[in-house]
C-alpha cells in the first residue's frame, strides 16, 4: 500500500564553507514545494563541503526547476545530478546463481551428468524428494497480468517487471523465497489460470500480483480449487493483513472495541473486498460497503457485507477504511467527532489525515504508512516451510496479531525491514497451519544463511 509517485534524484553539490549555506539551500529547494531526503557528506576542507542530497520532486518539470534553484544558491556549485532509481535498475534487480562452484570435473559430474541421473530417478520413484533435493521448496511463482499496478493502473505485463523484481528482492533478503516473476501478456481469466496451473509443479506457492479486480477473485479462487500448493492475491490478503493490523494498532491506543464499532468500507476491490473480509472474520459483524461497481457489491454482499453508500458510511461508522483511489473522495464535513478514518489510497488518499483528524477524527492514517512488504514475505514462508497446501483465514489473522504485537510504542506498524518481524509472522502462520491439522511437514524455522 506503501506507494507515494515521487520523482527521486541526488544532486551533488560543492558548498562554500561559509556559515548559513547549506541552511539557504535547503531553504530553497523547500520554498520550491520539494523536499529533502537524505544528505551524506563526501569530503570536507577548509573552503568547501561536498555533500549529496536526494531531492524529490512532483515531476520532470517540477525537478529541473529545483535543481536550477540550487544551481543559483549563493555559495553553491552543483556538480553532478544522478537518478539512482535508474541505475539501480540496470540490467534487472534480481538473477539466478549457482548455491556451489563449478570449478572441477568432479564438481560437473555431481550436479550434472552423470551424477544429476541418480537424483532423477529417486524423486520419479518419490515425488516428495523433490522438496528435498530441488529448489522447489523455496521458489515461489510471482504472477501478474499488469492490469493494476500499484498507483499506476494498467500498465501491461512488461512495464510491471519493475515491481515484479522488487518483490522477488524482498522476499528472498528479508525471508530467503526465492521469487521469480511470471509475465503473463493476457487479460484472459482462463489463460492466466491455465497457465499458472502449467507452471505450478516448478513452485512451492504462487503468489497473484497486480490483477484487477474483479477478475482476481476468480482466478484466486480456481486456483486454490486446482492446486495443491498456497495461491494468494497479494493485493486482497497481505493488503488486509498490514491493514487490519494498523487499525488493530489505532483502536486499541484510541481504546475503541472494533467488535462493538459499526465498520464501513469504501471501495469493494481487490483491496477493499480483502479488508473488509478480514474485518467480518476478526469481528463476526458486517461490515457497511460501497462502490459503484455492481460486480464487486454484489461479491461482497454474498460475503456478507450490507450494502451502503458514502453517504451513509460516514454518518453511521465509527470505522471508516477507504481504498477507492479517488483523492479527496472523503469532504472535511463528512468526518464526525470520535471517528477512525483509513485513507489508504495513494498517492493521494480520500482525506489527507491531518484535516481528518482536525475535523475530529480521533485518529487517521493514508497509505503511506501502511506497507504491504510487512505481510507477504512471512505468510508465504510459514505456508512453504508447513507445506500447508492452502492460506487460511486463520493464518491471516495470526500474522494480524503478530504484526500489533511487534509495533513499537508510538509507531502505526513495525518497521518493515525487520527480520525478526517477518521471522515471527512465518512462525505464526506455521503454527496455525498446524494447529488446523494442514501441514503436510514438520516446521523447521527458516535460518538466514
């Protein structure tokens, strides 16, 4: 959920060693509505000081006005401007590497002919050792259509490799997956299913990416009906878990009962349909929806959800959570004294959370602090290292409590490059895919090699 479309460049810059110079600087770019991340100094003498400062801005436009705004700063020389966006991209985030040299003869003959033979014929005797002697047990499909990528909507398979290979990075250094993305250049319900079904015996789980509602639910739940290995719609599950948690966070500082609150959801998506399923789950209540789309009112309704209006869910709801993609959806007037307000649109949300909170929100919070990279690297690993052949609700809702538990005083979630956190939500998952007689191994905690 964690998505602001920022353009991102580091200027490097020669300032003069004269008191207030820096200070100037980073006065004008702010006067230029940008802001300032990170600033590391590189060298200093007794005349200058050599620092980069990532800069970001609204657009192209936007940045090259910044950047003549710094050219023009007294005391200042720019010397060079990078996007080191792109050149961390280069040639691909991710890559395939051999686990053992292949620096011998004898080394060839183990893990290629003749040796590889003797391996072949004991998984045709016994598939199971595939989980023992390939990397089947930790390789897990990331598959996407490009229909609905993060801010950006429809960008076609190819144009959502980026973010395909950003997730694989993730998974692999924050619980050790390895994923691998699947492009798939059709919008087609049954083509997708049928070619991830064609794949599946290469993985150990698949997880759907950026499919578009409401032809994700379909394929979701075909697939989990075909396979006997965990399929899981990041966009509905993870985005539910890391979600609900952060309201689980709020209410519980706000000391609000979210099994007695009335609870509205604001768009019925991918994401919203997640949410507001979870939150049914959690609470055994309703939960008020609304969106414009039949299709997805009608889903959720068969889910048990009561259908409602924007109107409506702000009148009545104590909990509001919004996921329509439609800025400034929520008016200032609409909030009511008390109110729990989830604007998790992004870039921009349907009320920014300052106003929310000055119109009497107790609390409210935007996509930005909700990130979905704390759901789906652990509750894949629990379900992979169980081998539970399926993502339950229950498992979802043992990484909730994890994630609550492990958020920091005065925090909204845990930091999301903590390893023992996603340690934890695996175990967690691990543990109820147990517990619910699922499991098909003994759990052995993933160790970081």
């Amino acid at each position: 959920m964690a998505w602001e479309r920022k353009l991102m460049r580091t200027v490097r810059v020669r300032n003069a060693q004269k008191s207030g110079t820096l200070a100037r600087l980073l006065a004008s770019v702010a006067d230029m509505g940008a802001s300032v991340g990170s600033i590391e100094m590189l060298t200093e003498t007794a005349q200058a000081v050599v620092r980069d400062i990532t800069v970001y801005a609204d657009d192209e436009e936007h940045m090259d006005h910044v950047i003549e705004t710094m050219r023009v700063n007294e005391g200042t020389r720019v010397l060079e401007v990078r996007d080191d966006v792109l050149q961390v991209h280069q040639k691909g985030k991710i890559a395939i590497r051999s686990r053992f040299p292949v620096d011998s003869s004898a080394m060839l003959r183990r893990v290629y002919t003749p040796g590889v033979a003797e391996v072949c014929l004991k998984i045709l005797d016994d598939p199971e050792l595939a989980w023992l002697y390939t990397s089947i047990s930790h390789m897990v499909a990331i598959v996407t259509d490009g229909s609905a990528v993060l801010g950006l909507g429809d960008i076609g398979p190819l144009a959502s490799m980026p973010v395909m290979e950003g997730k694989a990075m993730l998974m692999e250094t924050l619980v050790g997956l390895s994923g691998m993305p699947i492009l798939l250049n059709t919008k087609d319900p049954e083509k997708i299913i049928q070619a991830v079904a064609a794949i599946a015996p290469t993985f150990a789980a698949i997880q759907l990416e950026d499919i578009s509602a409401p032809r994700c639910f379909e394929v979701e739940e075909r697939l989990q009906a075909m396979l006997d290995i965990p399929v899981m719609h990041d966009d509905q599950h993870g985005t539910a878990v890391v979600s609900t948690a952060a309201l689980k966070v709020i209410a519980e500082r706000a000391r609000v009962d979210i099994g007695k609150a009335v609870i509205g959801q604001l768009g019925l998506g991918a994401a919203g349909n997640g949410i507001a399923k979870m939150l049914m789950n959690l609470t055994g209540n309703p939960v008020l929806g609304a969106d414009l789309n039949e299709t997805c009112m009608e889903r959720f309704e068969r889910a048990g959800g009561k259908r409602s209006s924007l109107r409506e869910i702000m009148s009545e709801c104590e909990i509001v959570v919004a996921t329509t993609g439609v800025p400034n959806l929520i008016q200032p007037d609409m909030i009511r004294k008390g109110q729990i307000i989830l604007a998790l649109s992004n870039p921009r949300p349907e009320i920014d959370p300052e106003e929310a909170v000055e119109r009497g929100a107790i609390s409210s919070a935007d996509g930005k602090s909700v990130n979905n990279v704390l759901g789906f690297p652990g509750i894949f690993r629990g379900a992979v290292d169980s081998r539970a052949p399926r993502i339950t609700d229950e498992m979802l809702i043992a990484a909730v409590e994890v994630l609550v538990r492990m958020t920091p005083g005065g925090e909204l979630m845990p930091n999301p490059l903590d390893k023992k956190v996603h340690r934890e939500v695996a175990r967690a998952v691990a543990e109820t895919a147990i517990r619910q007689g699922i499991a098909r191994a003994e759990y052995v905690p993933y160790v970081e090699e």
